[in-house]
C-alpha cells in the first residue's frame, strides 16, 4: 500500500485467484495516505463497492459489482484457545459431545438476529463476571490448583453448586421470552475457572488426586473444575506426553454419554465410538479421521496407558439431564473401522476396566435390573414397608443376617401435633390463583422467603435459610405448585437397609443431586415432659429428633461476590421460635432410620406452611452435596444440652459412634 490506493488497482480479471497472497492481516497495517501531488485523491468506499470511475475492486473482494453480502466471519475453521468459556453453548441433542470442538464454537453457521442476541447476552455475561470478581479470594493456593486432594474435590463441587443454583434462580425470577437457553452451569463454570476455584490443574495420566471411583457428577464443568476430564464438551481430552521426541498425543480420560452408537452396556468392557463424522444441519455424516482424540486413542492402544473412563445416563429424577458416573481406571485392547449406522466408517475401541478397583456402574446396572424386574434384590424382605402411604414405594432388605424387620410401628408419612398450640405466628395464605411464579413479588409467600423462590424451577432448593415458607394447604394455588416442594412425596427410591453395625439405615437407588428434597422427619410432636417419659433423652428411644441441640456450623450457600452482591453477615442457621422435638417411637416414617454421621451428607431445614389458619412447623431433609446410588444416607445427630437431661453427667445418653468419617468425634447423642 506504500504507493497508496492506486498502487493497488488491478486489472479486470488479470488476477490469479489459485494463488496465496502473502499479506500481513489487516491489523497490523499502518495506513498510509498519498500527498495530493504524488496521486489521486483518497477515496474511502466499501470493499465490495460500489466504486467510483477509475476504481477496480482489489482482490479478495473481486466479487461481482453490486454485492453488498458482508462475509460471514463465522465461516472460518480458526480455533482460538482464548476463547473464553462463556461462549460455551447448549450441546446439539443429538450428540455426546464427542463431536463438538473444545471451544463449543459452530462452524459454517451463518450469522443472523440470533447471532446479535447471543453477542448481547455474552457482552451482559462479561459485564457481569466483571463486577463480580472484585477482591476474591479463592480461598486455594496455586500448588493445590494443580494438584487436588479429597477435601479439595468436595470444596470445589459444593461451591460451584452453590453458585449455580443461585445463577438457576436470578434466570428463573427473569420475564425472558427470547428462546436463550439458560445455561446456569457454564455461567458458573466460567465464573469459578476465571476466579481460581478449581484444582487438579496439572493434566495427569492415571488417578485423579481426591476423585474417587463412583463419584457422581451432574455437569460436564464440575468434571472440568476438579481436573477429571478438561473438555466441557468434547468427549475426549488428551495431552502430548512431556520430553517426547515424537510429541505423540495420549488420551486421559473419555466421556461416553450415548450420543454415538457405543455398546456400553457391559460394567467391565466399553466398546467406544471415535469422534466426527456426525451428520448435522450444516453437513451430510462422513467417514471418521485418524486425527485428534481419535489419533490419541490410537496412541494409547500402543502405549498402553490407563484412560479414566466417565460413564453419562439419564437422570432418574429429571428425565432431560444426565448424570456421569465416573467408572475408574481402563485400558485400551484393541481398535478397530466399522460401518455406522450412517454408513459411513467409524473407529472402535475396545476398553477394559483395570481389575481390582471399586465397584461402580456395575452397581447402576444392578439397580436397573432391580427397577425392571429382571432381578430380584438379595434379601429383600418387604418390597414396600408404607404400604403404599407413599407414591414411592420403599423397600426393605437384610444382606447380613436373620433379621425379619425392624421392631413393630406404625407408618405415618408426616409430622402429627398432638394438641393445638402454636409454635409460629398465624399467617395468611398466598394469594396466588394458579402456581407460584418466580419473581413474582406479590405472592405472599414469596415475601415471607424475602423477596426469592427457595427452589429451582426443578425443585432444588437454593439455600440455607433460618426458615423457609412454603404455600400450604390453604393456598389457592395448584397442588403441584413449586412452592410446595417438602409436601409432594419422595423424589428418590429409598430403601431400608441392614447394616454391618448401626443397625437399620437409609439408602436410595437413585442418584440424588445436592439441594434435593428426601423427606421430612415424621412423628409425633412432644413436649419436654412427655420425652423424658419415653425416655427421650436416654437410651430407651432411640427415634427422637431434637431441634434445640447443638449442631455443628457449616457453609452451604453460595459466596455473594461470585453474584455482584456485598458480602453479607445473614446466617444460616435455623431459627426456630419454639424448641420442637418429635419422637418417631411408635409412628413415623423412613426418617427414623437415617443414622447419624460426623460427615453427614443430609441436613435438615425447617420448614413452616399454614394449615387451618395455624403455622405449622416441618422438619424436612436434603442432600448436602451429590450423592450416589446405595450410599448411607446420614445427619448430624446434634450435641444435647445440659437441660435436655435430669442428669447433669455429659456422659449421660452419649453413645459410641461407628460412622467411619475421617472427622468422627466418637460419640453421638
């Protein structure tokens, strides 16, 4: 351009389009503007024109005259590793994510008003994450960012939870008609990666430090925060072996979801499908190249390497999410081209699980054959112990001895006030006419939560909170109404189960995430007097809730700086106007069986709704953090108070407790 515009006209049709020119990008050029003496005058017009006389369009826009077409800047095949993670979009339903490149970008999608939607929404996202960020401390050192233990793992998880949920209910209380799909978990994804809230960063063949086989995920960025498998999307991730002459790159870990045509039905060999070649809007399906995670699965038959293998289902309880179980530690055997259903070639590999690890999908299996009938579950005692009081029904089993059953009572689904008296405030219904809305800011019962739905439009609860309100029966609105979340039954299949050395306990088949509602602690509400008769406080009733103990403080919510909001001082520990104690002895539901652990993964959170113009309080459980199918399921059982006893010995009612926790204090009331 040193000779100015007119140094660059060309010829009609003299230019050689075969060839490459040898430009710098555009960027990088310094315009240069001719002195009227030394040529023409500088025209400014578009590169497609039109152009004025004595002008010919330059090539590469030596189009036809008259296009005014701007080039689709989407149509490149140029993957950025800077691009940030908020650009993730919704995996296509019909792929596993093995297909979609790392960067979740879409290549040959022309640009058009979604496309100006989907920049807005990104330029508020960062706008955002901008805000939010200011002075955060992650709370995790570098060195334990690359490199991760059981404690970490747990931290991270529950955290991005938090947030997430929390994201989950800012979208929900939006009036959005858009179309967008609201994608709270890479919004948090992105926010925790960008703050430092991850670890295992360091790529690793092998064991994951802190990751345990069976552990359960339900979303791909929780596998990418704790270093389980990188890719968010795609279903490989892979790493170039360090100090290697040939640079060849290995596979560490895969994801096989159901979105091509693996036979992954066997606990013990994964027959996996390669990446590529499925058809989409854009393209016709096509033959599957020896190239990126299909090359590096390849590398691995040779170098026999282990590949950690994560195993995708459906989920039980929300039919269109997925949960991912992660299966341990596998070898690659053999590798084969096939025809696909497509009828174009696929790569195969065929990987086998490393003998002597944990049990894990080959339990899921199991449970599938129990739900279907296919198998029967070994000591099985009662198919279903309510006697259908419950829409669930739940089982119960004995593996370990003679035992016919637990002692004789009577099964009775929720709490039961013997005489009337108040233990909250009278209170008006909601005035809501057909559900509960999010947002809403005139529905009572939202007010009484402070302004915020407690549950997820998928019933999650949210957070912590000293009391939730929730619509009762006196509400006009639907039965079915997300406000009503604690009194609409089971959401897991629960079984009553035989221990080794705690005697009865409580389990579920199904996958259970963290916030879901398990039940409500059933019973008969006493008072002070009327325990110390069954013996409440001794050894004599063992099915006794208390809710003035001393219980140990945890965090559970999400951090108010990830969310743009100031740091607040709200607790979220229960506040309760009246002690409350319900004895489970004589009537009651599964609750009576969940044993107390030191590190429980269930708590507890009161919960009042009106009834016959009274408050009336519950005692309702959920789940701490995820958790996996046939996993005890235990709380804490709560430190008595000196007046809960006639006796002022602290050893008075203190049992041995055998819960195993690393943290165990030993005894439990």
């Amino acid at each position: 351009m040193e000779g100015g515009l007119g140094g660059n006209t060309v010829p009609p049709n003299s230019c050689d389009k075969s060839k490459v020119l040898d430009v710098k990008p555009l960027r990088t050029l310094v315009p240069v503007f001719p002195e009227a003496s030394e040529g023409p005058p500088f025209v400014c017009v578009p590169p497609n024109g039109p152009f004025p006389s004595g002008f010919s369009p330059f090539f590469p826009f030596s189009g036809a005259q008259g296009s005014l077409s701007t080039p689709d800047l989407n149509q490149n095949d140029f993957n950025s590793t800077a691009v940030p993670l908020r650009s993730f979009r919704a995996e296509p339903p019909a792929s596993n994510g093995q297909n979609v490149s790392p960067m979740g970008s879409h290549k040959n999608k022309s640009a058009g008003s979604s496309s100006v939607k989907n920049r807005a929404k990104r330029s508020k996202d960062s706008e955002f994450a901008i805000t939010a960020f200011s002075n955060f401390n992650p709370g995790i050192s570098l060195s334990e960012q690359d490199d991760g233990n059981r404690e970490l793992v747990e931290n991270v998880l529950l955290r991005f939870d938090a947030l997430r949920r929390k994201l989950s209910q800012m979208e929900d209380a939006k009036e959005s008609h858009s179309g967008i799909i609201r994608r709270a978990d890479l919004k948090a994804g992105n926010i925790m990666l960008s703050k430092g809230v991850r670890t295992n960063m360091e790529k690793r063949i092998g064991v994951v430090p802190g990751v345990e086989i069976g552990d359960i995920f339900f979303f791909r960025m929780e596998l990418c925060l704790v270093g389980l498998h990188s890719q968010s999307m795609a279903g490989i991730d892979c790493m170039v072996i360090k100090g290697d002459l040939e640079g060849d790159r290995v596979a560490l870990s895969i994801v096989s979801s159901g979105g091509y045509d693996d036979d992954a039905e066997d606990p013990d060999v994964l027959v996996y499908s390669g990446q590529g070649g499925n058809a989409s809007r854009d393209k016709e399906a096509s033959d599957q190249q020896l190239v990126r995670g299909n090359l590096a699965l390849e590398m691995s038959l040779h170098r026999e390497n282990e590949v950690r293998v994560i195993r995708g289902m459906k989920d039980a309880i929300h039919q269109t999410s997925k949960v991912y179980v992660y299966d341990g530690l596998y070898k690659i055997q053999e590798s084969w081209m096939e025809k696909g259903k497509s009828g174009c070639n696929m790569f195969k590999y065929k990987l086998v699980r490393v003998p002597g690890q944990t049990v894990a999908f080959a339990t899921w299996k199991s449970i599938q054959n129990w739900k279907k009938g296919l198998s029967s579950k070994v000591g099985l005692i009662l198919p279903d112990l309510t006697s259908s009081a419950e829409s669930t029904p739940v089982s119960l089993v004995n593996e370990i001895d003679d035992e016919k059953g637990p002692a004789y009572f009577t099964y009775f689904p929720t709490v039961k006030y013997l005489k009337s008296f108040k233990l909250v405030q009278p209170s008006f219904a909601c005035n809501c006419r057909d559900a509960c809305q999010p947002g809403n800011s005139n529905c009572s019962c939202i007010q009484k939560n402070g302004g915020d739905f407690p549950y997820t439009a998928n019933g999650i609860l949210v957070c912590r909170k000293p009391m939730i309100y929730e619509c009762g029966p006196s509400c006009p609105c639907f039965r079915n109404c997300k406000n009503k979340v604690s009194q609409t039954g089971f959401k897991v299949h629960l079984e009553v189960f035989k221990t080794r050395d705690r005697g009865w306990g409580l389990r579920s088949w199904d996958p259970i995430r963290a916030g879901t509602f398990i039940c409500e602690y059933a019973g008969e509400v006493i008072d002070k007097f009327k325990a110390r008769q069954d013996g409440g406080d001794g050894e004599n009733n063992e099915y006794v809730f208390h809710t003035n103990r001393l219980y140990e403080s945890f965090k559970w919510n999400y951090e108010t700086e990830l969310v743009g909001e100031e740091s607040s001082d709200s607790t979220e520990d229960f506040d309760i106007p009246s002690p409350l104690i319900i004895s489970a002895k004589n009537s009651g539901n599964v609750a009576r069986f969940m044993n107390h652990g030191c590190s429980p993964n269930v708590f507890w959170q009161p919960i009042a709704y009106e009834h016959n113009n009274e408050t009336s309080l519950h005692i309702a459980f959920f789940a701490k953090k995820h958790i996996p199918p046939m996993t005890e399921l235990t709380y804490d059982y709560g430190i008595s108070h000196s007046d809960e006893t006639e006796s002022d010995n602290a050893e008075y009612g203190r049992k041995k407790c055998l819960c195993g926790s690393a943290k165990c204090r030993g005894y439990f009331y």
